[in-house]
C-alpha cells in the first residue's frame, strides 16, 4: 500500500471508522457503509446531503473527507454498501 493510503488507512482506523483492505487489490482500501454504528454514520449513499451536517459531501462523513484530503485521497462509492478511496 502506498504510503498515503497507509497513513490515511491508520488515521480513519485511529477514529473507528470501517476500514477494510480489499483481498483483490491489496493497494487500496475501501470503507464500509454497512458498518455505521448509532454512534457514528460514516457514510449513507441514500442520504447524500445529510442535512444535519455542513461538511458531508456525496453521503460521506466529514470526518473521512478531511482526513482522506490531507493525503490527496477521495471517497467515491463502488456501490450503496462501499467507498472505494482513490488518489486525487
């Protein structure tokens, strides 16, 4: 894994946040939005504008975007239950 992913991995980990390393690409991980905890809402594909919330974009929590842009990362959904996290 390169070294922005790895940094960003051990971040979103650090906070809870569903993390998973996908066995097919071992470069890059991906997050879980089947995951949420009723602490935590890490990501709604159904709620993408989360009204609550100024900082979700496109039904991801702030907290993973912030940390995903400080290692020029984004989330983008595979599917409803996962975000794949590509470079910027």
């Amino acid at each position: 894994m390169k070294r922005n992913y790895y940094y960003a991995y051990n971040a979103l980990k650090k906070i809870g946040c569903p993390v998973f390393v996908d066995p097919d690409d071992e470069q890059r991980f991906k997050i879980s939005a089947e995951d949420n905890s009723d602490k935590e809402i890490w990501a709604d594909f159904y709620d993408c504008m989360h009204w609550e919330h100024d900082d979700w974009y496109f039904g991801v929590n702030g907290k993973i975007n912030r940390i995903l842009d400080k290692y020029d990362l984004y989330a983008e959904w595979q599917n409803p239950g996962c975000l794949c996290v590509c470079e910027a």
